[in-house]
C-alpha cells in the first residue's frame, strides 16, 4: 500500500497534533466518515504501523503491524 492509495482509500495528514499522545514521533494520517474517524500512524523507524480511532489520549487500537497487513483490514474498517 503506497501513499497515493492511502489518498484514494481517503486518510490525509493531520494538520496538528496535541502535546501529550503517543503520535509525536511519525505521520499521522486521518480518515473522516459519518462513522467517525479512523488514524494510521506510521512511526518514525518502525515498520508497524498503528491503525485506530477514538481519543488521540485514550485509542482505540484496532490493528498494529505492517501496512500490507493493514490494506487487508482496511475495507472491514472505512
């Protein structure tokens, strides 16, 4: 999965991201539906990636692993 299908799949970066989470180090992409929003964050020197949603304080951490891995759970989640 390359960044050009994470833009088609619909997650930009996020513009701001607050002191105090664990989102600090790497990119944080955001995806927002009528569902709510969904993040992927790729963190800088690690090859897992983190998909979650709820509280950027308090996530809900739906899968953690590569990011072919997450393309396979990707459908299940948007």
């Amino acid at each position: 999965m390359t960044r050009e299908d994470l833009a088609r799949a619909g997650f930009f970066p996020a513009d701001w991201i607050p002191s105090g989470t664990r989102y600090q180090h790497g990119e944080l992409l955001v995806r927002m539906s009528l569902r709510g929003s969904l993040r992927l964050f790729i963190p800088v020197g690690s090859a897992e990636i983190e998909l979650s949603s709820g509280s950027l304080f308090e996530p809900v951490v739906h899968y953690v692993g590569t990011l072919e891995g997450a393309a396979a759970l990707l459908p299940q989640l948007l």
